[in-house]
C-alpha cells in the first residue's frame, strides 16, 4: 500500500501571510516617497511632517496589544480579514487630507488598524507551521514585507509624475481590501477545518505542534505574559530594533532628497536598494537560524547567535553609510546596515511561536508595541534633531541601538516556554 503524500496547503497559507505583510509595508511606504510633494502642496515643514510620521506609529503601537488580542480570541480568519479592510480604508483617505491635523487623523487611525497585522498573522502561523519551518516562515514573511517597501518608492514616484501624490493612496488602500476578500475566502484558522489538507498533512502538523480544541476562546493569561523575563528582554530589544528601522522606513527618502541632493526619480530608486538588501538579510536571517537549530538541536543558541550578529553587522554599516562623501557609497553601506538589521527579524518573531504557543500572537504584540514605541519617538522627534543638529545624530543613535540590542538578544532562551502544554493547547 502506497503512503499518502501530505499535501502542502500550509505552504500556500504562509504565502498568503507573505503578500500580507508585503502589503502592510507597501501602504506604510507610500507617505515616505510622497513626503517632499505632500510638504511643497500643503507646507507642512520637517518637524511638523515628523509628527505626521509619528502619528502612524503611535497608533500602530498603542494597538498592538488590542490587535493580538483580536487574533487569540476571535480567530485569525475574521479578524485579519476585518483589520485589513479597515486600514485599507485609512490608507486611502491620507488621500484627502488637506492640512496638518487631517494627515495625523487619517495616519493615526489607519496605524491602529495595522497594529494588529503581524500578531495575528503571527497567530494565523502557530497552528499551521511546523517548528522547524518557524525560523525561515518569519524570514520569508518579513522578506515580502520588505520586499513590498522596496518595490513601493520607484512606484508611488512614477505614480506621483503622472497623477500627483494622492494617487498611490487610492491605489494602495484598493489592493489590501482584494487581498482580505482573497484571505476570508481561502484560510482557515486551523488545518483540520481546511477541506484541502490531507490526513497525512494533518498528522504532520499535529505532530509537530499538538492537536487543537475547537470551540474554546482562552482567556488571555496577561499575567503570565509579563511576568516572564524572555518576553521584558524581548520587548526592549525590539525597541532598539523599531527605533532604528523607522528612519530608514520614514525617513531615508527625504534624507538623499534633502542631505544628498538626489532629485525625486534617484530618491525612489536609491531609497529602494537598502530594502532590496533587507528583503535579502529577511530570508537569510530565518533560514540560518533554522539551519543551526537542525544542525545543531541547540535552539537557544540558533536564535540568539543569528541575532546577535545582524544587530552587529547593522552597527558596522550604518556609521560608514553617514559618513560617505558619495550618495552612492552611502546607500551601499546602508544596505550593508540594512541587510545586517533584517538578519534579525525572522529570528525575533520566531520567539513569541517558541515560547508562547497559542498565545504567540499576544506576545509578539506585546514586542512589537514596544518596537513601534520606539519607532513612533524615532519618526516624531527625528525631525527636530535634524533641524537642531544635522542629519548625522539621528544615525548614531540608531548605530548605538543596534549594539544594545545585540547585548540583549544575547539574554533571549527560545526554549524557556511561558506555558505548560497543557495550557498552551487549550484553545
């Protein structure tokens, strides 16, 4: 008798979760390549437009925690499909702004729908990839994001010449609400509700990460959360991680507009090459840590060592990049930094999966609203430090970031679970 070969419908979910987050990247990056057109139309200066920056960042982290919750207690089906539409809709509304204060409305409410975007997707995961495929899915995942920011400035740029800088927002926020429409329809929030997976499919999932019960919503065990040390050092790493990666997101556009002198069509195509590298150091930085952990059985140090030495990598470049006298050598160490810094992503979204089971999505949110605090003082004040004292500051304080980070990853055990099995299944 002949085995049955699984079928690999989880691969097909995590590519639906990669176009997912390429889009929460993509519509994030449209304001950075329209900055210099929305500040000549509306004269709005740099500091005010760093607030109008922030603002999406506040929002994305004060939702966070709300977001993950939303994912743990309803379901990653509806409530991706719901989150998504509604940022989408905000997204497209930047389009009508016509002052300062309507810009920070529209960017503050459309962050609180995005908030929720990874912890849930991250939850839409736990029960779908095995744990050896955990490292490279966060990678891959954080690769498209990256990917869809890289994509999006020499496209939002050409946009720009040919309809002006509203145009891209109508056009972002009609893509992401396809996609949620696509994602209702196909995803299910556990592989054996899914009429495609096979039983063999079934038998290797649940193998691999327990068999789940269905009709339980869990009460989320905050408490237990954050009384856990992994997940404090955990939330302030990725503040040193979401401070350094919001300038090169909001920023780095306007840095070779105005520091570099490149006019609109170089900005978009220089500003892209960074994220290209990033997109890179995204994939390669999960796949490694994947490897190590099979090579080795040594989880701990898989994580950590991947980790540990992007964080290092991302130093080395960053400082360089400042100092060139070219744009071009500029950018090249940029993507040296960037590449270095997305080495850690996959490694880091790996943690919540490792250590917090079917409550990944709550703990990953509790990370990534302390990265997006981070983010959100980075993109608001960067603004005034540069008008108070050049474009220089702002790069080595993400440099020195980026080795504080490093110490602390230094700290993270992925094999110090938060929960027993018995409560990690009970959903």
């Amino acid at each position: 008798m002949q085995t049955q070969r699984p079928t690999r419908i989880r691969h097909i979910v995590l590519w639906l979760t990669v176009a997912a987050y390429m889009i929460t990247y993509m519509d994030r990056v449209v304001i950075s390549s329209a900055v210099p057109s929305i500040q000549k139309e509306l004269n709005i200066d740099t500091p005010a437009m760093g607030v109008i920056l922030g603002a999406f960042r506040w929002g994305y982290s004060l939702f966070q925690i709300p977001g993950g919750w939303l994912g743990d207690w309803f379901g990653p089906r509806k409530a991706l499909t719901w989150i998504v539409i509604w940022w989408s809709v905000f997204t497209s509304l930047t389009a009508v702004s016509w002052n300062m204060s309507s810009m920070i409305a529209a960017r503050f409410l459309f962050g609180a729908g995005e908030a929720g975007a990874f912890p849930i997707a991250t939850r839409s995961l736990s029960r779908w990839m095995l744990p050896t495929e955990r490292g490279y899915a966060q990678g891959i995942t954080h690769a498209g994001s990256r990917l869809g920011s890289a994509l999006t400035p020499p496209i939002v740029v050409a946009m720009i010449g040919l309809w002006g800088w509203r145009a891209p927002f109508w056009a972002f926020g009609a893509l992401g609400i396809l996609w949620a429409l696509l994602w209702y329809w196909y995803y299910r929030d556990t592989p054996g509700e899914h009429s495609s997976v096979n039983q063999a499919e079934l038998d290797l999932i649940h193998g691999a990460v327990g068999k789940p019960k269905t009709g339980v919503r869990p009460s989320i065990p905050w408490g237990r959360i954050f009384s856990s040390p992994t997940v404090w050092t955990l939330c302030c790493m990725y503040f040193f991680y979401g401070y350094c990666l919001a300038i090169y997101m909001d920023w780095f556009p306007k840095y070779l507009n105005e520091a570099r002198s490149l006019d609109l069509k170089k900005m978009g195509f220089y500003a892209a090459l960074p994220l290209l590298a990033g997109t890179v150091g995204d994939f390669f930085g999960g796949w490694l840590s994947d490897r190590v952990a099979h090579n080795t059985g040594n989880l701990k140090l898989a994580r950590w060592s991947v980790a540990v030495a992007g964080f290092l990598i991302a130093a080395a470049g960053i400082v360089p990049g400042m100092l060139a006298e070219s744009a071009e050598a500029c950018v090249a160490f940029t993507c040296i930094g960037l590449f270095g810094l997305e080495m850690t992503v996959g490694v880091s979204w790996a943690i919540p999966l490792d250590i917090g089971g079917d409550f990944a999505g709550s703990v990953s949110a509790a990370m990534n609203m302390c990265g997006n605090i981070g983010g959100a003082i980075s993109s608001t004040s960067l603004g005034f430090l540069v008008k108070a004292y050049g474009w220089n500051i702002p790069f080595l304080v993400a440099a020195a970031g980026c080795v504080i980070a490093a110490v602390l990853f230094s700290r993270i055990d992925a094999t110090r679970k938060i929960f027993p099995q018995e409560v990690q299944h009970a959903n």
